[in-house]
C-alpha cells in the first residue's frame, strides 16, 4: 500500500471516453490498497475557450476576475471525474482549491503557493475514499480564488504529494514521458527512462511543455518521486529524481523555445552603472531578463542586446525608450523572428567539447548563432526562428542519431 498523488492533464480528460479511461486508471490504483489523491486540469481547450469568452465582454479584464473564470474549468472536471467513479461504484469525492486549504499569495494569474493544509484530504482518505482536486487554483489571503499560472496543475499535484509526503507523484500526460527532444518535430526523438530535476527544471523552463517549471523546483526541494507518463498506454514513462545512471551521451535532452524577443541597445555609454539602469528599469516593471551580451566598447560606446518573453517585448522597449536619456543609448533594435535553442545534460559539467559539437552541427546545417549563453549543464544558442526547428535536428541527429 503506497500513498500515490496522480495528476491527468487537459487532454487526458478532453471528454467523456478519455474521462472514463481515466477512470480506469483511478480505479486500478485505488483497488491496490493506495491511497490516493487524483488532480486534474480543466478540459481540453477550456481554459482558452475561457480567455476566450471574457475577451468578448471586457478585452482587458481584471486578473482577480479573470481567476474567478479560469478557476471553473478545473472545477468541471473534478465534478465529472467524481461521477464517473461514483458510477463505477467507488467512494469519491472532489474537492476544490479552496476546500483542500491550498494558500497562496495574492498575484492573480500567477500564484505562489504558500501552504497546503492537508487536514481536509487526510480526512476523506481515511475513509478510504478516493480524493479528486481541482489543479492549478488557490486561495489567498482575502479568501478570493486564485490560479497558479498556465500548466499550474502540475504543481497543485507536487504541492500536495510534497505537503503530504506521498510515495509517489504521477503526472499523466499525452506522451510516453519525456523525450529526447519534442517528437513531432524530431521522428528519432526516444523517449528517456530517467531524468534528473536539474535537467528537467532547464528543459521545462527552456520550452519543453511536459511540466510546469515550478513543479519541478518543487519536486527537487521537496524530493519528491516524480514520474511522468501516458494516460493513453500503460507503459512506464520517465522518473524524474535526484541523480540517474549517466547514458552514453552527455546531453539529456534538446528543447526550442520560440517565445523570446531580443532587444538591443546600441550605442550604449561605456561607463559604470549602465547595465544598472537599463536592467533596473526591466526589474520595475517585472520582466525577466534572459540571455544577456554585451559586445566590447568602442569609441566610448558599446552594445547591449538580451531576451526576454515575446509578450513583454512591447513593454520593455516602451520603457526602455521613455529612459533613453537617463540610460544614454543611441539606438534600440527589436525582434521577435528568434528562437533559443538548447541543449541541456548533466553529464556534461565533467566534459569540455560539448558546446563545440553543437556549434559543429549547427555551422553543418549553416545555421548562424546570434547569442550564446552556457551553464553547468546546459548551452543556449538564439538563432533565427524560421531556422530552429532545423537547429534541433541537427542537433539532436549529431548527439542521438549516430
Ligand atoms: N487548465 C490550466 C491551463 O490550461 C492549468 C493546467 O492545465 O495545468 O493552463
Ligand atoms: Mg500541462
């Protein structure tokens, strides 16, 4: 008998069949003695459809209100789950954010969670009932609901399976695991029977849409066992844990990210405290900062290009440009036609000569790199967007394909 937290994402509960092959899986679970904790997203598209319809009446609505919306397609599901299973005859109840006592704090759309208080769930499973959560929402401080930002359903999971020290955390998805890269774009992407948090924190964090990064912070502080698998075929999927057997190949996995605009800043003064006062006038208005260059000074200026979301691209260079005086740049160019492209393995901290493969498979397939940026475990390369599905398999073909 284990304690298991199992986690179905939009499309494994898209409708009435996928509802009930879920089921099954529940119901499998919970006949082998477990406890068990289910946690599911909203439908399908729901939550779009949801952003959708408030589009329609208020094109810039309230994040409060916005949270009051998108909050109902999980409570949807959790409701048809619970009477599925009832149907099956089994002992079942769903709970909401709120009901389960998941606290968070107050940035509408984007929540933290701050604690869970269990007491609720501890109660219903010892009455050997099966728990149904409603993911990715909360509630804060005033009592008003709250959501954990898009793909949050991942870490409502990890939060309870952390807070309640399950055995085991399962998030079932569309696909068998984690891959080696993303195999619609990449046919001989296989899939990875074990991975480590850091690498699935960067690739997670890098455009890999398997899970939602702050799940998978969570999981690592927490040490929790994760695992994410296929709620389409019963096969084992990947484990996601501390450390793993090291594979032949240095590099775990190659992820794109198409969600990037570099900004740069040219004829910037070269003297202290400009980078200060361009990234402080970032910090403000709470955009994050990815990739960052800054070229050599010449004639007493230099360049400073860097990245950051697509969706902040417009907000940054209009606040960027309010401060051309004070900052004292010459120039601002803006594109979002990028795409970072990277590649990440912990096995690569003990081998120099990785990154040099990957510029070799890149110049192969002509593709020019605009910036680069390295960690421990992981290199990072902006290329030009219309070439990044091209700079992953060459990529991925020269460390998996040979
Ligand atoms: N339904 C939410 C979303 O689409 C949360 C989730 O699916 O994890 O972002
Ligand atoms: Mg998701």
């Amino acid at each position: 008998m284990a304690f298991i937290v199992q986690k179905f994402g939009g499309s494994s509960v898209a409708n009435a069949e996928r509802i009930w092959r879920v089921a099954g899986i529940i119901a499998d679970t919970y006949s082998e003695n477990n406890d068990i904790v289910v946690v599911l997203s909203a439908q399908g598209d729901t939550t779009d459809d949801l952003i959708e319809k408030a589009k329609e009446i208020n094109p810039r609505p309230s994040k409060r209100e916005m949270d009051v919306l998108m909050s109902t397609g999980e409570q949807m599901s959790i409701a048809l789950m619970a009477m599925a299973l009832e149907k099956m005859g089994l002992p079942v109840i769903s709970l909401t954010g709120w009901q389960i006592g998941m606290q968070t704090n107050s940035v509408y759309g984007n929540a933290r969670i701050k604690k869970v208080s269990c007491d609720r769930i501890r109660n219903e499973l010892d009455k050997r009932r099966i728990v149904i959560v409603a993911g990715f929402q909360g509630v804060n401080k005033y009592d008003d609901i709250t959501t954990l930002g898009r793909g949050g359903s991942d870490t409502t999971a990890v939060a309870i399976a952390a807070a309640m020290n399950a055995n085991l955390c399962q998030i079932y998805t569309d696909v068998e695991g984690v891959y080696t890269c993303d195999p619609r774009k990449v046919p001989g992407a296989r899939k990875l029977e074990e991975i480590t948090y850091d690498e699935m924190l960067e690739l997670a964090s890098l455009g890999s849409q398997v899970l939602h990064n702050r799940s998978v912070e969570m999981a690592k502080r927490y040490n929790v066992n994760l695992e994410v698998l296929s709620s389409f075929v019963r096969k084992p999927g990947t484990k996601v844990k501390e450390v793993t057997k090291m594979e032949q190949t240095k590099i775990s996995g190659i992820a794109k990210d198409t969600n990037v605009a570099r900004i740069a800043l040219i004829g910037v003064k070269d003297e202290p405290g400009v980078a200060f006062k361009v990234f402080r006038v970032l910090a403000k208005q709470k955009i994050n900062v990815d990739i960052i260059l800054q070229s050599i000074g010449h004639d007493e200026t230099q360049d400073i290009s860097f990245t950051v979301a697509k969706n902040d691209m417009e907000e940054a260079t209009a606040a960027l440009r309010e401060q051309q005086d004070i900052i004292g740049f010459r120039d601002l160019s803006v594109t979002d036609k990028i795409a970072k492209v990277s590649m990440v393995g912990a096995g690569m901290v003990n081998s120099s000569g990785v990154a040099v493969q990957m510029f070799e498979a890149l110049y192969a397939a002509k593709i020019n790199i605009h910036m680069i940026s390295t960690s421990e475990i992981k290199v990072s390369v902006l290329v030009n967007e219309s070439e990044a599905d091209r700079a992953i398999q060459a990529i991925h073909a020269k460390f998996f394909e040979t």
